[in-house]
C-alpha cells in the first residue's frame, strides 16, 4: 500500500515520501511513556554504538585501485588545526557504478608501500555505501594520529589510529556512513524546506550530539539508524528499532525517500573506468 500525507509546515511536498504515514503510525504504537514522558533523545551518538550495520561480508562495488603517483593537496588537518599542502601518496578507487574516488594519503606514513596498505584499508569499505552516498564523495584524505573524522562537500578526512579504534569494534564501514552523508547529501538537504520541516514534526531528536548540533549533525546522525531499519533490520535490536521510529517518525520517511526499500542501494551513475593496472589485489566486479 502506498501512503502519503503532510507533515509540519511543507513536508513532503517535494520528495514524495511513500511512507510517512506509516512511519506515524509505527510511532504511535510505541509505549506512551516514549512520546510523552522521554524528551532526551534515547542514544548519545552514533559513533558510540556498537550496531554492526554494514558488514565486512556485505558486497562491495569497489573495482579496482590503481596508483597515481605523488601529488600536492591541501588537507585540513585536525592536529594542528590548518589545512597544509603535503605531497600526498594518491590511488584512484574506481567502482562498478561509476563512481570514483582519489584517495590521498598524508607522506608521513613513509613509503609508497605503507601508503598502499592504508588506502585499502577504506577502498572496499567504501563501495559499500549505497551509491548515492558514494556519488557526493571525490576525495579521501588519510592522516595518521588520533582525531575525528570530518567530511565537507565531496571530501572526507580521516586518521588511521581512530580507525584502528572503529575496527575493533566493527564501526569503520559505519562511520564511513556518517562521514558520506557530510560529503553527498548535506548541501542539498540538511537545511532543506522539508527536512526543517520533519525536525519540527518530530519535535525530538535521534541522538544528544544531533541535538547539539540540529543543522550540521541530524542528518548524518539520524540516516545511519535510519539505514539500519529501512535495508537491515535483522541487524537492528527491536527495542532500539522502537525507539527510533518513536523519536523521528517524519525523518525516517524523509530518509527512506532517499534511500527507498524497494529500490537497490547501488544502481549505475555512468559507465565505470578500468584501471589501467589494479593494484589492490582485490579482485574486480565485487558487486556480482
């Protein structure tokens, strides 16, 4: 069954959302207690979680990766607060959609060799991601140390000692997620008519840093759950599935127009580019 219907001030007048009565009335199930009396939003943070969403099984569009030699890029680097120029290690990671990605890593780790392992540590986890979250995403800079990532329009920033913390608790791929909604979908809609207008519907958010932060951090924190409930629920505990339905019933229709159900999560942008010489190892057409 198809439904439709208007939430807040203009919502869904441009998306087209199939689903926001449902999701209403999802929310309407829950326990009282969860709409009347619980105002806090029920999780801290994403990041924080330990929600194995995307897999390391889960398949992979990534191609190949090949080696662009040595180039200057201007990085914001978190450690010392500034963007420097550095002579950047840099692969190219092509994806059976179409998309690419360069992929730059800071010289500090030394050798093109040491560069190379770094890189693939994120090349396949990265063709992972539903296809228009990849689509936003031209570059991807890896630093060394022990600081957050952070993600503007069409770049993310990452550092590998955080991303040896993800990995031991299986949150690479979904902090990749994060980052991705930053670089893809931020400038086009988390300031949006219609996204404003589901933050006001909802009147809650999803999780205290979302809070903190309503007009850069929602969206990245909210599609992450939202994902997890719309293509993975087997992957999602009930309660917290409730919990979030509860909390953001007209964003997770807001997200599921951008992310349908009945739609794949990775569909072909352009014809893909082979690389002149795959040097990942990891074979091609991981995708099927």
């Amino acid at each position: 069954m198809i439904f439709s219907m208007r939430l807040g001030r203009k919502f869904n007048s441009k998306h087209g959302i199939a689903s926001a009565v449902l999701w209403a009335m999802l929310a309407s199930a829950a326990p009282a207690t969860a709409q009347t009396t619980v105002v806090a939003p029920p999780f801290g943070d994403t990041a924080g979680t330990v929600f194995d969403i995307i897999q390391t099984s889960d398949p992979s569009t990534l191609s190949c990766v090949e080696d662009a030699g040595r180039g200057m890029r201007q990085i914001w680097d978190k450690r010392v607060d500034g963007e420097p120029v550095v002579n950047a290690y840099l692969f190219m990671a092509r994806y059976s959609d179409g998309s690419n990605i360069e992929i730059a890593i800071n010289p500090e780790f030394g050798t093109p060799e040491a560069a190379l392992t770094e890189a693939l540590r994120y090349a396949r986890p990265l063709g992972q991601l539903p296809t228009s979250l990849r689509a936003g995403i031209n570059t991807f800079s890896v630093h060394g140390g022990r600081k957050g990532f952070h993600a503007g329009t069409g770049g993310i920033v990452v550092y590998a000692e955080t991303t040896d913390n993800r990995l031991g608790y299986n949150h690479l791929e979904e902090s990749l997620f994060h980052e991705s909604v930053h670089a893809s979908w931020d400038a086009q809609h988390r300031l949006s008519e219609d996204w404003v207008a589901a933050q006001e519907s909802d009147a809650r958010f999803l999780t205290g840093y979302g809070a903190r932060s309503p007009e850069r951090e929602d969206l990245a924190e909210t599609a992450l759950f939202a994902y997890a409930i719309l293509h993975y629920p087997e992957r999602f505990p009930p309660a917290d599935t409730a919990d979030t339905v509860a909390a953001v019933p007209a964003r997770m229709a807001y997200i599921e127009a951008l992310l349908p159900t009945d739609a794949p999560i990775h569909y072909n942008l352009r014809a893909p580019i082979d690389c002149a010489q795959d040097i990942s190892g990891l074979g091609s057409g991981q995708d099927g």
